[in-house]
C-alpha cells in the first residue's frame, strides 16, 4: 500500500505478521536496507565531515513538519538545539503511538527500522547529541525486538557507537519502552518515563531544548519525522517539497481504519484529496454512503463526509474543514454510524488514559463520560446536552498538556455537527 517514496523498504502491502511473503522480504534487515541505499547519506556526512548547520538548513528548506499530530516544522526544532553548546545533549524518537486510529509508527518501526537508526544519527549529529533514545509503547514487543536487531546489525558494522566508520564522531542510540500508557505520547512525560518517574507532563516553559531529559538540552520528535530525513537529504528539500504543498511539504502515511474495503496504511503526498485517499483504500464497505471522517486520530474533531469529499489532505486544508490532521488517523465512518455511541467510547479511552495530575482533566473527563453513557441510554434531560457543552469547554486549555484538548475536541466537533443524534437519544428515552 505505501508507494515507497520516503521509505525504501516497506512493502506493498500490509499483510498479517506471520505471512510467509512477508518473512522472504526481510525488509527490517542490514541488508535489505543496503540495497536500497540505506546508510549512504550517513556515511556521506562522516565522510566529508557535513557542518551540522548545513543539515538543519536543508530540513528547513524541505518544510518538513512533524508527523506525530502537532505538525511544527523540523528544522526549526532542531535549530533550538545548538551543537555548540557544551555538556550532553539527548534526542529523543518517540514512538509510543497510542492514538486509537493511529498505526504507522508500529509499522516503520517492524519493517522499516534502520530508516529510522539513520534518521537518529543524522539527529544527532546535527544537534551535537552523543545519546539517542528510541521509546516505544510497551505493548510493541515486535516492533521492539526488530528495532534490537536493527540497532546490534548497525553497531557491528560500525554505523553505531564510538569513532563511527573511523572518525571522531561517537553517537551511542538505545531502544526502550514505557508502560504503555497514553499519557506516555506527550513529549514530557515521555522524558519523565524515560527517568524512571511517574508519567506526568512537565510545565513548559523551560521548554525540553533548553531543560530537557536529565535537565539537558533535548530534542524529541515522532517516528514517521525521523525516518523521512534520510530520503529527505539524498534526494534534496526541493524534491520533498514538490511532492506536497508550498506549506505541507513532503509525503505523510494515513492510517486508514473504519467502515472501507482495504483498512491500512497508505502514504501519498500532502495535498492529495481525501476522494483519492479514499479510492486507494477500496471505497466504502458494502457500498455504504459516507457519513464523517475524524482525519487525525481520535482527539481531533470529526468532520462530515460531504466536506471531507471536497477538502485535500494538507495540514491547511483540514483546519479549514474544521478539525486537524494530527497523527493522521483517518477513522472512516458510514451512515450506520451512531455518533453518541462514537463519543461515548472515546470519552471512555481517555476518562482511562487520564494521568490525573490535572484536576480538570482529572474529573472532567469522568464528568464527561458519565453524561455521554445518560445520554447514549436515553436517561439525560436535552439540558445535559448544553451541559456536555459547557464541561468540554471547561477542560480545555486547562490543563497542563493538550489532554484536555483530546478530551474537549471530538465532544465538541460531535455537538457542532450531530447535535440532533443526542437530541434523538433522549427523545427515544422519554418515549421509551
């Protein structure tokens, strides 16, 4: 399914993980990576000794913005991280995908993963980092052993740890997990975990460039970012930006779930229409009409299919549709799709995720739930509808990371636009 145009080695199609094909590719190996070309812009830049500034220039020519759903561009993160300030210096891949919707990660990470120990050490290196830390989901026991594999494979060929290839460069990388919780997923919490700290999110300012892991300067950015470097300065920043948009350069992996004939993982250029997308992943199941799409995950706000059949998917086009394009989880719904069950069992998974350091968060997410589940069952007044309202509304911006966000968004995009389903549901329990 993926046309391979930033990652070389991933397969066509994305078979189960015990499909013999799939175990001849060996794409996660030294050696399939090799053949692709894999490792040769790393050993390039310890070759002609690259200045790390040239790296980050190109990054920032390139409009790469980061793929794990806050969309900031990469370049200009990586210049917050000066190599010529001294003492220790992290950076940090995060790949603890939890996002209901979301799966590309997990598939870099089983079939792609020297892509990505590339695109670390070229982090590295641009940022003055010796250490590099690959975090993943506790629950992503395959992605982890192939991703153990990847990094012995690199290191006995000499691409990883002291004097690489015979130079002064030394960069060391490590792969880790965390518990598995969502909270994980935000940058610093991700950092606490790494520390070996309760979960919770850190105030910001000091931002992670400045005080970061360890209280040392550290960049984080998501798997799918990473991995796109190395393509990104073989085949130049003009060629990544004429494959998207003037703002959205460069190709993003969808993860298409939900009520379609092909579920998976497709990439195709930012700026593709969503009508395309949704061709390539088979069309509506049983020939269904479309009924919305949530187009970046499920903390984001859904979006009703006759505007996402006209909008293009680039990062401005679905904020002009109303929602964001997040990790770009696209969850595709047809007519039969109830959306106050939709909205109840989200508000569940986060209710459940809640680290609960915030107290809006903290009660808010159960207060949510709660009125979803009288709702849904037909035991509210129409008045708990605006009450729904007004308590989403009270979450966000509220708390310290943008989990209250996760919570408020798809509440809110559900009232905006399927306010008459939860008027419906308590209709039928009064008559009920």
């Amino acid at each position: 399914m993926l046309n391979e145009v930033c990652f070389r080695v991933m397969p066509k199609d994305i078979p189960s993980w015990d499909d013999a094909s799939l175990a001849q590719n060996n794409t996660w190996t030294l050696e399939a990576y090799r053949a692709a070309g894999g490792y040769k812009v790393w050993e390039s830049i310890i070759k002609e000794k690259t200045e790390p500034r040239s790296i980050i220039a190109k990054l920032k020519k390139s409009v790469l913005r980061g793929r794990g759903g806050a969309g900031f561009p990469t370049g200009l993160k990586w210049s917050f991280m000066s190599p010529g300030v001294p003492g220790e210096k992290y950076l940090l891949c995060n790949s603890d995908e939890s996002e209901p919707g979301t799966c590309k990660d997990r598939f870099i990470l089983t079939e792609n993963p020297h892509q990505l120990l590339e695109g670390m050490l070229i982090g590295c290196y641009a940022m003055g980092a010796k250490v590099g830390y690959n975090l993943m989901r506790g629950e992503f026991w395959l992605p982890f052993q192939r991703c153990e594999a990847a990094l012995k494979e690199a290191m006995d060929a000499g691409l990883i740890g002291d004097n690489i290839l015979g130079s002064d460069v030394s960069i060391h990388l490590h792969n880790s997990t965390t518990l598995g919780a969502y909270i994980c997923g935000e940058e610093t919490a991700l950092m606490n975990a790494l520390e070996g700290k309760r979960p919770h999110p850190r105030f910001k300012p000091p931002f992670p460039a400045n005080f970061g892991l360890w209280g040392r300067p550290t960049n984080i950015n998501n798997t799918e970012t990473i991995a796109s470097v190395p393509v990104i300065l073989e085949k130049g920043a003009d060629w990544f930006v004429d494959q998207g948009t003037e703002k959205s350069g460069g190709t993003k992996i969808f993860c298409v779930s939900g009520h379609v004939n092909k579920p998976g993982n497709y990439e195709v250029p930012l700026g593709t229409p969503f009508s395309e997308l949704l061709e390539m992943a088979g069309g509506m199941r049983n020939g269904a009409k479309l009924k919305a799409v949530i187009p970046g995950g499920s903390s984001m706000p859904v979006v009703p299919g006759d505007i996402m059949m006209k909008t293009n998917l680039d990062y401005e086009s679905i904020m002009q549709a109303g929602s964001m394009l997040g990790s770009g989880g696209m969850i595709i719904m047809d007519e039969s799709t109830c959306m106050v069950a939709v909205a109840r069992r989200f508000a569940r998974f986060y209710k459940h995720e809640s680290c609960g350091q915030c107290t809006p968060c903290r009660e808010g997410s159960g207060w949510v739930y709660r009125l979803l589940c009288d709702i849904e069952q037909g035991k509210a007044s129409m008045d708990d509808i605006d009450r729904l309202g007004r308590v989403a509304k009270q979450i966000e911006g509220r708390t310290i990371c943008v989990f209250g966000e996760a919570i408020a968004w798809p509440v809110e995009g559900f009232l905006k636009h399927y306010r008459h389903e939860f008027e419906a549901c308590i209709q039928r329990g009064k008559e009920g």
